[in-house]
C-alpha cells in the first residue's frame, strides 16, 4: 500500500509539473504578441520587455531609431516616452504597466493606445532601489482626443 500511495503523489506531482508548464504558454496564447521598437542603448526598455513577459505577454524587440516608429503610429511628442509598442491593434507608448494593456485590450476603446509620458520612476522597468516610486497616470489617446485610463504608483494601482 505505501509503495501504491507514493507512484500516486509522484504522478499526482508530475502531472502538475506538466501542467503548470503548458500552463504558461497557453496563456501567453491567449495574449496578443507585443511588438516593441527601442533604442539598441536602452536598458530600462529591456527591463520593461522583461515585465511584460512575467505578465505572460510574447514579446518581440526591434532596435533602431524609434522617432519614425512614434511618427508612423501617431504617437503625439508630449506623450512621448524611450520605447513604443504595437499590441492587438493599440500603441503602447513608454513604461505602461502590463495590468493597463490587459484591461486596454478587454475593454476595447475607441483609441489609438496608452501612453505612459517620460519615465516616471518606480514604474515598470523604472524602478530603482531606495528611491520613492512616482504616482502616475497612464493616458488613453486617439482622434478623440485624451483622458485618464489608470493610475499608478510605481507598478501598482493607486
């Protein structure tokens, strides 16, 4: 019987191995791919990719000069910020935490995207040890104009 009962845990164990792993890619599935365009020199958009990649996003990176990117995409210059994103037919434009783009993409709007303008610190990729994360507001923007999507203290909601 002892022998029966531990073959049952290491199977129970395995299949839960394996389901975790399939687990993952199936909800990255589930999440349009994110294309981002930064500079080759930027760290802190590494470190953003990184984010949306732990929120399960698959991300692609292109490096280059980004100004043509914002231009093409209509990314107004206040708005802008050291990196854009493309994602289920939005902008992402700057340090926009992923929660934001999850709901952006459940609800819908009538948009061009999110934008996160500057580099507001304690925001996703921006966070720096000992110093006091910014509250924030990340900007839905269109034709229609603008208005406040969310707000954030460094990654969490405020």
């Amino acid at each position: 019987m002892g022998t029966k009962t531990l073959a049952s845990r290491r199977d129970v164990l395995v299949g839960l191995a394996a389901g975790l792993m399939l687990g993952r890619p199936a909800l990255a599935e589930g999440l349009p791919r994110v294309a981002v365009a930064k500079d080759p020199s930027c760290g802190c958009c590494e470190k953003w990719v990184a984010h949306l990649r732990e929120a399960g996003f698959t991300v692609t990176v292109t490096e280059g000069p980004v100004n043509p990117v914002k231009a093409r995409l209509g990314v107004p210059r206040d708005l802008a910020s050291c990196h854009t994103a493309e994602v289920g037919g939005y902008v992402v434009e700057g340090h926009v935490p992923a929660g934001a783009i999850k709901r952006l993409l459940a609800e819908t709007p009538k948009a061009t995207g999110l934008a996160v303008p500057g580099m507001p610190a304690g925001s996703p990729g921006m966070e720096v040890e000992g110093m006091e994360p910014d509250t924030y507001a990340v900007i839905l923007f269109g034709p229609e104009g603008r208005s406040p999507f969310a707000r954030y203290r460094g990654g969490v909601p405020a």
